[in-house]
C-alpha cells in the first residue's frame, strides 16, 4: 500500500509550487514589459488595453479549467494577473458612477481588477465627460437591472456624446439591510437607500418593515454613508459598502429576487475588433410614421441576427419622435451585422453606431 505523504511533505510541495508560481508569473509581467516596448516602438497612439484580447483569453482560462477550484474562481484569479502586467504597460485611470463602494465600483474591479485607479464621479453624465476629456481612459455605467429595467440616464446621455460601448460586466445584486455605530436597532424609523434598490427590495421591505420611511438617496454608498451619526436609521446597499465605511449588516440578501443582477458598460473612444463572441449596440431612429417599429426589427428577423435588448427613448430632436436602442448578437465586422444595417440606413432610419465588443465572460 502507498504511504501518505506527511503534513509536512504536502506544505513542502505547496512552498516549491508557490515558488514556480511566483517566478512564471515575473516572467508573465517580463513580457508584459516587452509588449509595451513593441506597441510605442511602432509609433502612432498606442492601445494598451485590448477588450477583445483579454476576453478571448479569459474564455479559455474557463474552457480549459479541469478543477478542482471552478472555472470562474480560476478567471477571476487571472483577471487579476492580467490586471497587475496591464498596469506595467500602462497605469489606467477608470471614471464609474461613485462614490466608493457602489455596485458600480465593484463592477470596475470585477472587469479591470485592482491593477487600475479607480475615480468616483457624482452623475453618470459626469463618468461621460471625464472620459471625453482624457481624464480617464475608460468608464463604466448602469445600464439596466434584470428586475427594475432600463437606466435611462445612461441612454440619454448617449444621444449627446461620441464615446463609443467597449465592453460589458454583469454583477449579481445582493442587498443587504445595514445599520451604523450610532443606530439603536429597536428604534429604526427611515432606511435610506437608492430608488432602484428601493424598489428591487420592495417586498421584502413590505413584508418586514411595513411602517418604515423609505428614503431615496443618490446612491447605496451615500446611503451608508449617511448612518454615521444617525441613531434611528438604516440603509440598504452592498457588502463593499458595509466593508468600506464600517457598518454592521443585520439582514443579508433582502433583494426580491435571488437572480437579481445589474449589467454595466465599459464606456471609450476606441472601436473594438471581432473576439469571437461579440453584441453590437446602435441607435436608430427616423421620422414618425405607420410602421416605423416594424421597419426597424424586420432587418433582423430577416438576416437572423438575434436581438437580446430593444429600449425607446424620447428623441431631443421632436416632440413625440423616439429613438430605439438596441442591443443585438454579433460584430460590426460581421457580413450579416453590415446587411442589416445598410437595410436600415436603405429605409430612410438614421443609425447610429454605439460599439461592438465581447460579451461579458466574468
């Protein structure tokens, strides 16, 4: 019969695995260096983060996965290597609707990993503008949530800036019930938090907190934030929050839905190449007439390109004219993708091109 190897003999083992571990990743980062070197010896205005790149990447990680940690596990842990050699290339400032400890600033860690400076703005029209200015590389925003829907702040702010879509994150959504030093848990009278949490938490809330005042405030941090010095309130927001500014959660999970999850968008000015599993996103709009929905979708049932989102919007332009956005399988690169939108410019809509990249794979 074989012997079992030692406690001693398997920390040994984990030591020498550590220490090859440690010396492939530095040869990971070496290379990383290298990269850089080749992208600014080439001249022009180099692209240091590949959205596309690092997707394909991350699919493999996932597809070649044999346990017993999971596949997610494993992506994660590279998402965070390929953050750390990213930074060597170029440090990325990333703008994302704050302040710190929002789902969306877990977002911006859950997509770019911490190798990345993080800037909070007060307004997702802000999170625009710091990108368009160059004051931060890329941003990321809400863009709707699988229980309340649509964020219409981001659509909108779209009709008036050129940036274009560059990639997605999704977030599972867990909210929780939270109460600072100062709160006195039998004398709870108002729960702060933001109005879509608010509503995503709805029933819970009725059914628990019947006669308690629900106050919507700019965002789940701030909500948390508030609690400091207040001793008859709670608020409800994510666990970073709780983490990051010192509360105590008293219920976890009091979101309605257990699948709640909330997807956000990587917002740039650079066009995304193919990466093998791609959404596009456009705006269409045209003059208001019988039939105009029809003439926008049939296009797509025709070339069978699958639509996975479709919004409308109150055009800018004129009173009672919408604009349509839509989300659909594919790359712009992609013949199919080019046939259906020159079938719609062809009916007199006017297209417009928000981005093609990766679907989310974390």
């Amino acid at each position: 019969m074989s012997k079992q190897p030692t406690l001693d003999q398997l920390r040994e083992q984990i030591d020498a695995l550590d220490e090859k571990l440690q010396g492939l990743l530095n040869e990971r980062a070496r290379l990383a260096q290298s990269v850089a070197h080749v992208k600014l010896a080439d001249g022009g205005e180099p692209v240091f983060y590949r959205p596309e790149r690092e997707a394909q990447v991350l699919r493999r990680v996932k597809e070649r996965n044999a346990g017993p940690l999971d596949a997610e596990t494993v992506a994660r842990l590279f998402r965070e290597v390929m953050s750390a050699c990213l930074a060597l290339e170029q440090p990325m400032k990333i703008a994302f609707l704050g302040p710190e400890g929002t789902f969306t600033h877990q977002a911006v860690l859950k997509h770019f990993g911490h190798g990345v400076t993080s800037v909070p703005m007060g307004a997702i029209d802000e999170v625009f503008r710091e990108v368009d200015a160059g004051a931060a590389h890329y941003g990321i925003v809400p863009v709707e949530n699988s229980t309340e829907g649509v964020v219409t702040h981001t659509l909108d702010t779209f009709m008036e800036s050129g940036l274009k879509i560059c990639g997605e994150v999704e977030l599972r959504i867990h909210h929780h019930l939270m109460m600072g030093p100062a709160t006195r848990r039998d004398s709870i009278s108002r729960i702060y938090s933001h109005q879509q949490t608010l509503a995503q938490c709805r029933k819970w809330l009725d059914a628990h907190m019947p006669g308690v005042e629900r106050v919507p405030v700019s965002s789940n941090a701030q909500a948390a934030k508030r609690l400091k010095d207040e001793w008859n309130a709670a608020a409800i927001a994510g666990e970073m929050a709780a983490e990051l500014y010192g509360m105590e959660i008293i219920h976890r999970n009091v979101e309605d839905r257990p699948d709640n999850t909330t997807r956000f968008i990587i917002i740039g000015k650079q066009d995304t190449p193919p990466s093998g599993n791609d959404k596009t996103s456009i705006m269409a709009s045209g003059k208001n007439r019988p039939g105009l929905l029809y003439s926008v979708l049939e296009p797509f049932k025709r070339h069978g390109l699958n639509l996975t989102r479709l919004e409308s919007r109150p055009s800018r332009a004129e009173k009672w004219n919408y604009v349509f956005f839509i989300d659909f399988e594919g790359h712009r690169d992609q013949a199919d993708v080019q046939r259906v939108l020159a079938d719609l410019e062809a009916d007199s809509l006017n297209i417009r091109f928000l981005g093609s990249y990766p679907k989310a794979v974390l």
